[in-house]
C-alpha cells in the first residue's frame, strides 16, 4: 500500500488564496496611481505563504520587516534595494530612497509585499506611502489585526488603501480540498469537520494534524482516513 504524505505544494484553490487573486487583479487594474493594499487576519491562516507563492509566480518583490529597523529607516531602504535587485545599496538614507523609486520606476507597477510593518514606528508607513506616491508602484501590506488600526492612524495611508483583505478561518471546503490536494486524501465531510473545529481554522494546525494522520495512517496501514485515527491524530498534535 502507498504510504501518505503531505507534500509541502502550495494548495491555491482554497477561499483565501481566491480573494488574494481578486485583490491583486484589482490593483492591476488602477495603475498608473499610488495605492495600497493590505491583508489582515490572525496568525496561521495563510497571508504570508500566499504573498510569498504570488511574489515568486509574478517576480514581485517580497520583503518581511525585522524589529531591528525600529530605530531605523536606513535598514527597511536596503532591504528594499536588495529585494528590489539593486547593485550599489547606498549607505545613506537619502541615495537609498532615490535607489528604490528607481528600480519601483523600472520593474513595471508590480506589487511590491510588505510584511509584519506594523510592529515599526510609524515613519515606515509614511516612508511606504511617499514611494507609492512618487513611483506609482501598488504595496501590499500583510499583517495581524492590528494593521487595520496602525493604518487608520495615518489618515493619509487609510485614503490610499485601496482594498483590505481580511484573511478568514478554513471551512470544511477549504479542509477537504487541502486534504486533497497536499496529500492525496479524501475526507470524509465528519473527519474534515472534526480537523476543522480542532483547529479554530487555522491552516497550520490542520496542516500538523493532517501530517499526524498520515503518519498514523501510515503505521496501521490504513486505507482511509476515518473518526477514531483522526482523534488520534489530533491528541498527539500540541495545541495553543
């Protein structure tokens, strides 16, 4: 019998990954204009893999923000020249935003994906609003909840958000088609909602208790997943 596994293949047909498309189709159809996008919802459900997935499929840029930039704008343009393929990455702030609008200017309006800026002052969002002003380039910003709040502070940045994209929890459609399409296995409707409510929907842990039950599965030779291997596979899981 083949054993199960789940492969590490981005599954894109799932509810969130949709609306990421729809959002990103909208914003190519305003271009020509500074705007913002941004993605919001708790952690586990998605946004970064999807950003990470649409940048790698469309060569746009990606860049996650680390806390060591708190204290410094410098380091957030150098990792933008870097990402943005810049050759020369000037050692000043001034030469390193004239950088980035150039290469913004060259790569053809593709979005450009900001991570976790939230957890930075608020110069970085105003830094994110003058190089889509200046470039016309679309930035799409990925977050927790509370970017939604950080960007209404900044009245400007609020008028240029262009869409907000709230991630949701999986469904029992979104579980089946992830079962499906990562590991090869059809859920039965009970075991999908069994993954699913002991989950709170969140993708990572479907996906650790996904990996248990093949796993399980595997070592009783099991054909098909069922109730009481699925139990066993979410009591070995670590929960929150």
């Amino acid at each position: 019998m083949k054993e199960v596994s789940v492969s590490p293949k981005f599954v894109n047909k799932v509810r969130n990954v949709r609306n990421f498309l729809a959002m990103a189709d909208a914003l190519a159809l305003s271009a020509g204009e500074g705007r913002l996008a941004a993605v919001v919802g708790p952690a586990g459900r998605g946004k970064t893999r999807t950003a990470q997935w649409y940048a790698g499929n469309n060569e746009c840029t990606f860049v996650r923000c680390l806390s060591i930039w708190r204290h410094s704008e410098l380091g957030f343009l150098q990792k933008l020249c870097y990402e943005l393929g810049v050759k020369r990455i000037p050692h000043r702030k001034d030469p390193a935003f004239a950088a980035v609008i150039e290469a913004l200017n060259q790569q053809g309006g593709r979005p450009v994906f900001i991570e976790e800026i939230e957890k930075l002052p608020r110069m970085h969002l105003e830094l994110v609003r003058d190089l889509s002003d200046i470039s016309t380039a679309p930035f799409v910003l990925i977050g927790e909840e509370e970017l939604e709040h950080h960007l209404k502070q900044v009245r400007r940045m609020w008028n240029r958000t262009f869409q907000l994209l709230q991630f949701e929890a999986l469904d029992v459609a979104d579980t089946v088609v992830f079962a499906r399409e990562a590991a090869g296995l059809g859920l039965p409707e009970d075991v999908a909602e069994l993954l699913l409510r002991n989950s709170a929907g969140c993708f990572r842990v479907i996906k650790r208790d996904l990996q248990n039950l093949a796993n399980i599965m595997n070592a009783k030779r099991a054909a098909a997943p069922n109730l009481e291997l699925t139990k066993l596979a979410i009591k070995q899981s670590l929960r929150g």
